[in-house]
C-alpha cells in the first residue's frame, strides 16, 4: 500500500521550529511516499459545536472542514505538528482534533473504522530543557489514536524559541533522520499496557 503522508501544521508562526523540525524529518522519507501539508492557521476551523444528541451530522462541503476531513480520510500517516503551547497542543490543533467528535458521526465515512490501523506521529518544538515538560502533549495523541484503534509513532521532540533555533538541536536533527522509519506499534492507553513491577 503506498503512503501517504499529511502534514498538518498546528503553529501559530509560520516558518516555526515545529515546522522546521517536521520538514527534517519528512526529508527522510522515501521517494515514491506522497506528502501533504496543511497549514492549520490558513485553513481555520469553527469552534466545535458538540451536537451529538440533538441533531444529525451531515458531511461538510466547500469548505476548510471538508478540506481537512478529506485530507485526513486519504492519510495513511498523520503528522500533527505543534508547537509546545501551555504544555499541550496549539488551539488550532485542538479544535482539528475536536472535529473528530463530529466526524465519528457523520454518516457514510466510518470515521474511527477508517482510521483504525493507520498512524499517528506527532512534532514539536519546545523552550524547555526537560522534555518531560511535553507529556500532556504526548497523552493527548497516544490517547487520541488509542480510541480510534491508530498505530502512534510517538512525538519527536525539538529544543526551540526563536525562530530557527530548532536547527542548532543536534540531537532532534539526528532522531528525524529516523523518526518515520520505525515500525510504529498500535496505541494503547495507560490502563491497557501491563505493569512491569512485579508483584
């Protein structure tokens, strides 16, 4: 099955560390896997309307809703790239991933069937030091993909504050020269992975 990669890009700056990051990386790919990248800044969404019990969910058409949900239907692979904004992910990515609520209602695309075995991967940028500082972001899309049965690649983590001090991070720079070429395994949630202490 060919790949296909998208990229969407959560950073309210463009040209950012993330992106910057995320552009090492997707250098790695190999030839014939198809990339897509989406500016999530040029292509803003409406706040979520959760209207699960009071009405039905038609399909958007025309337009950037439509646009990102039938960009994420084609993916094979996911990318979220966000920056590290209040130890979580940007709002535009939020409200990207709050539409999934909507989308797993929409009738005709089985939302989480479609996605059920694809993977997730995940990109940011931080100003900390420490990269335990990320586990919120980390949580939000190893559980993300755990529900709708994804694979989850994990997050490659980059060391940034001004623009383009992503690309002095010797150590991010050599894990994107092999981050997309693991074997991702399928996410599972804390509950679902057994403890290692013995009893």
């Amino acid at each position: 099955m060919t790949r296909h990669f998208l990229f969407l890009l959560g950073s309210s700056r463009a040209n950012g560390n993330t992106e910057l990051l995320a552009r090492k990386a997707a250098e790695q790919l190999p030839a014939d896997v198809t990339r897509r990248w989406i500016d999530l800044a040029e292509h803003p969404l409406p706040d979520f309307e959760d209207l699960r019990h009071d009405s039905d969910h038609v399909r958007p058409s025309g337009d950037h809703t439509a646009t990102l949900l039938d960009a994420t239907l084609a993916a094979t692979d996911l990318v979220i790239a966000s920056p590290l904004y209040w130890y979580s992910v940007s709002a535009s990515t939020k409200r990207y991933l709050d539409h999934w609520s909507g989308w797993l209602r929409t009738p005709g695309i089985e939302f989480k069937k479609t996605m059920a075995g694809r993977t997730l991967w995940g990109v940011t940028a931080l100003a900390h030091e420490e990269e335990e500082v990320a586990e919120p972001l980390v949580g939000t899309l190893n559980h993300s993909a755990a529900y709708l049965g994804m694979r989850f690649g994990g997050v490659l983590l980059g060391n940034g504050s001004k623009p383009g001090d992503v690309l002095n991070d010797s150590a991010a720079l050599a894990a994107a020269k092999t981050f997309f070429a693991q074997e991702p395994p399928l996410a599972r949630f804390p509950y679902e992975v057994p403890s290692l202490a013995t009893p």
